[in-house]
C-alpha cells in the first residue's frame, strides 16, 4: 500500500474547520455569557492595569470589574506591586529607581520613570508623601517653597500647585524642642482631603494643627493639645510617620509612639513591644490593625496590634515573624559589603508585604518581600551619595494604582457582551 497521502479536496478542507468555529462559538458564549466564571475569569488577570483593559469590553465587564467585593477578592488574590522607589539623600535630589518587572507591567513602570525624571529634573525636590500614583512635592523656586501633587501614572493629570501652607499657631518667640511640619495624601491616594500636619512640643504640652485642603484653600485647623508625663519630658520626636488607618505617629525613642488622629483631633499613646525604640515603621492591617517592622541588626521581627476600642498597651502586640536577611545582605552586597553595622527600616508596605532596608555602612538599598523572604538590591550609593552614608536616606515607593481607575459609564454603552 502506497504511503502516500492524497490531500482532500478543498470542499472536505472546509467541513471541519467550520465544525470548530460552529463548536467553540457556543462554547465561548456560555463561559462569558456566565457571571461566574467571567469573574473568576478576570480576577487571574493578575494586574490591576489588565483589568481596567477588561473593563472596556463592554458596560457588563466594568459592573463586574468594579464591584467592590469582587475588588477586596482581585486584591487579596493579587496585591499592589511596587513599580520603582523614589530615592534620595540629603539635598540631593531624588532619582527613580526601577524594580524588574513582569512584561505586563513594563509600560507602566517606564511611565513612571519618564514622569519622576522629568519631575525631577527641575531640582530641589523633596517628596513629602507618595501614594497611590500620586506625590506631593516641595521645591524650592524663586526663593520660595512650593507645594504641588504630581501624578506620574495617570497620564493626562496635570500637576497641581497647592496653597501656600499656613505657619504654625505657636508663638514666634516660643522655643520648641520639637517641630514637623507634614503634608499627606488621603489613604485612598485622590485629591479631595489632602492634610496637612504643624506639631510641636515646648517642654511637657505637644500641640498639634490639622488642616484639610478644600475647593476654598486650607480651612479652619482643628487643635490636639497633649502633655506627656514628667519622665519623658525631655524627649524629641525623630520622625512623623505617614498615616496609618487615619492616624499619624511619632518617633519617640523612649519605648512608646504618640498618635494624632486626624479626624478627631485628639493624641494616642501606644506603647511598643519590650526593646523596640527607634529602628521601626508602620503600615496599616485589615480592618484597624497596624503592623510595626523593627529590625535589631539584621534580625527583622513583624508585630500585629489589631487596635481595637481603647487598647493601645503594650500587651496587645503580637509577635507574628521574625527572621534574619543577614546572608541574602552579604551575598546580594558582594565587595561593597562592610559585616559590622545593622540595617534601617526605612519603609513597610501595607499588611507588611514587603520592606525597604537602608544599610548605610555598604550604601546598599535592600527590598525584602517578606512572605517569600525573597531579598533585592535595589540600589548603590554613589561614591557621591556614600558621604551621606550618617543621613538617613529618603524613600518613596511609588505603587499600581489601587483601586483601579474605571472609565466612566456613559450613556448609550453596549450592555451585552
């Protein structure tokens, strides 16, 4: 028998292939046309991006992309991703630095660095608080201190110049021991609720201003007055913390932090675990909860405080992880590697995800994803940069916009598929 194969005829080639297209037509209809599997369909996108893309198939995509538990699953399932850190040392300005990224998400991390380096070019930049997309800057023009939000991953929003900042209430011949002056981006990263932070402390009575910009500029401050016991009179506060679940927090060095909510303009204390000082940050948890990061030389340790009503002592931390990136450091630092020293804890993701550790004696910049204990050099000091190796360096991660920015729906929008 011959071996040879006779090709069918043009007519026979087509049955088939019109079989397929009739089987997989239905087949495509009843997974899309079902409201379950089209959302478990969306929510392995992956990437916020991707889904806003899904979105604009059609009106029934964006119900579904945008409905607000399918958004609390999608992230859950698929986290915020860090795109780059903004990063900068004494006054010298602030410069992107990219993380690898998937293919996906690599457009939108070369729109970040495109938007951060132009911003920066003009110099003098000091990046007051970085969330969602958003930065809030300062720079120095003309003699003047200017306050402006800049948006370098929604394209087409243009920078926004803020109202100058009104000075502090206290007196001007008052000496205080203390003073922050701090401005924050919602917790949701808009527009509407910008806040500004005065602070200061004069002996034992800490006072605070809190301002909301609105449509009008800056309006009426509401004030926090405070006094700390006698022991901690002599305390200085080394940083204000961004705010976590409304509330900001000061460095204190002396076993405890001060609040200040925002909303209600009255001051917290919350103790610290037993050893904790200055080396730590916090980020927000589900529901009220905040996570503290603290490191003792290159021993990182994860503390949970679900703050629920009035407790706020030190008994309800709880020890959640603990582990060491001592050798990743080493291995990842190579020949810049200085074995004495520790590292600082210079920035904590939400639910503590991921963390930022300066080493200053190497001048090696260090992202640790904590779950997978996976370790990163993100960044080398230049020999310029490694004289600042006693400033803390200034690190802004700049994030994928969560919740994701859907098209509005407009009238007349395709309702099917």
């Amino acid at each position: 028998m011959s071996s040879h194969r006779r090709n069918p005829s043009p007519s026979l080639q087509k049955i088939p292939q019109n079989m397929d297209c009739d089987r997989r037509a239905p087949a495509a209809s009843s997974v899309l046309g079902d409201d379950d599997l089209l959302r478990e369909i969306l929510i392995r996108l992956g990437f916020p991006n991707l889904l806003v893309r899904a979105a604009l198939v059609s009106k029934r995509w964006l119900l579904h992309a945008s409905d607000p538990v399918f958004l609390r699953r999608f992230r859950d399932r698929n986290p915020p991703r860090v795109l780059g850190v903004c990063a900068g040392y004494s006054a010298r300005p602030y410069k992107f630095v990219p993380l690898p990224q998937p293919p996906e998400l690599a457009a939108l991390s070369r729109r970040a660095a495109s938007s951060c380096a132009d911003a920066f070019a003009l110099g003098g930049q000091r990046i007051e608080h970085c969330r969602n997309g958003r930065l809030i800057v300062d720079s120095l023009r003309r003699g003047t201190f200017n306050h402006s939000v800049l948006a370098p991953l929604l394209s087409g929003e243009p920078e926004a110049v803020l109202p100058p900042i009104p000075p502090p209430g206290r007196h001007p011949g008052q000496p205080a021991q203390g003073a922050f002056t701090h401005i924050f981006l919602p917790e949701d990263g808009g527009c509407n609720g910008i806040t500004l932070v005065n602070l200061w402390k004069v002996q034992r009575e800490v006072r605070a201003e809190v301002y909301v910009l609105g449509a009008g500029g800056w309006g009426a401050p509401s004030t926090a007055v405070t006094e700390i016991e006698l022991q901690y009179a002599a305390t200085f506060f080394a940083k204000m913390l961004p705010p976590v679940h409304g509330k900001v927090f000061m460095v204190t060095g002396f076993g405890y932090t001060l609040g200040l909510d925002l909303a209600a303009a009255r001051f917290v204390m919350l103790e610290l675990p037993a050893g904790v000082q200055y080396n730590y940050m916090l980020s927000c948890a589900e529901g009220s909860g905040i996570y503290l990061v603290t490191a003792d030389r290159f021993q990182l340790s994860v503390w949970l405080h679900q703050m629920t009503g009035d407790n706020h002592g030190a008994g309800g931390w709880l020890l959640v992880d603990t582990f060491s990136v001592l050798e990743a450091c080493i291995r990842l630092a190579g020949d810049n590697w200085v074995s004495y020293e520790y590292v600082n804890v210079v920035v904590v993701g939400d639910n503590a995800d991921f963390v930022f550790l300066d080493h200053p004696a190497s001048g090696v910049l260090f992202y640790v994803h904590r779950s997978s204990r996976v370790v990163k050099k993100v960044y080398q000091r230049t020999a310029d940069e490694h004289v600042c190796r006693g400033v803390a360096v200034r690190i802004s991660p700049v994030m994928t916009t969560w919740p994701p920015i859907f098209p509005a729906l407009s009238i007349g929008h395709d309702q099917g598929e």
